[in-house]
C-alpha cells in the first residue's frame, strides 16, 4: 500500500494576505519564494523545495479553521517560539508532551491552528499527550523527558527508548 514520504506544501485561504505574510515570514522566519496579486509561496529551505506554503486570498473560504505544523531543530527554539507567542497574545490551545515530541499548539491571526515541534528522539507510542510547562529551563524539560522514561522503565539511550 502506498503511503506519502512527507508533507510537500500547505495551501491556506486568507482574508488578509497582508498580515499573513508577516505573520508567516517575519515571525516565523519563511523566505517568501514567488507572488502575484492573490497569492504568495513560502518556503522554510528554499534550497529544497519550491515553496512548503501557499497562502491564497479567498474571503469566502477564509474563515474555514485550517491546522499547519512547523518542526523546529532544538528546545531552545521552541522555548523562544513559546515566550514570543505569548509576547504577541496569540491564543495557545495547549502546549504538550506526546513523548516523541513536545509541541505548541496556537491560533495564528485568522484563527488557524498552527503547531510548532521539536522532536525528542524518543519512541513513544502514541497517542501520549501530558502537558509541559515551556518556561521551565531546558535542563529541566529534558530531566521530565528523562523521568517518563525512566517511569515506563526504560533506560535504554534517547534515540533507542519507547515510553
């Protein structure tokens, strides 16, 4: 059975392509790639792909709720991502650790949920989903991640642990 190797591009309808763009490419540092009057192509490694995302005007379709997820390369990153959020007020749904990764879940400008990740390194079966506090010191998220392990009894190394 066929299956996908991984997410190729998003395509959000936006009402105010304006404020979306800064939204996306300022605050989340996306390299706008291409763009015309309705529409604007986003990409996060533009050496990769073309573009990762496309936000296109559509003020009829705009108000559908939409769901992007964003990984990011270490804790640090999501605990500036985090304090930025709040910084900002947008709205946090919840920030959670599922084990394999521990994620931010918030509404962008237009209310669209947007997740940023960082991968653990652990294989946790799924669906685990406890609530973590980003504004303790990186130090201590990784001793909580260290404590689940050690609480589902494993004390085999990151990368090789299932919780």
């Amino acid at each position: 059975m066929p299956k996908v190797a991984r997410l190729g591009h998003v395509g959000l309808f936006v009402n105010d392509p304006e404020i979306m763009l800064e939204f996306y490419s300022r605050f989340l540092g996306m390299t706008v790639i291409d763009r015309d009057d309705r529409r604007v192509f986003l990409a996060s490694c533009p050496d990769d792909d073309h573009h990762d995302l496309l936000l296109a005007e559509d003020r009829e379709r705009c108000n559908e709720p939409q769901r992007l997820s964003f990984v990011l390369d270490t804790l640090s990153d999501l605990r500036e991502f985090y304090a930025q959020i709040l910084e900002r007020g947008y709205q946090i749904d919840r920030v959670s650790n599922h084990g394999n990764a521990i994620g931010c879940y918030f509404r962008d400008p237009e209310f669209n949920r947007v997740e940023v990740y960082w991968h653990t390194d652990i294989d946790c079966p799924q669906p685990c989903n406890d609530t973590i506090d980003l504004t303790l010191s990186e130090d201590r998220i990784l001793d909580v991640l260290d404590e689940m392990e050690a609480s589902a009894g494993l004390l085999l190394p990151r990368t090789m642990a299932s919780c």
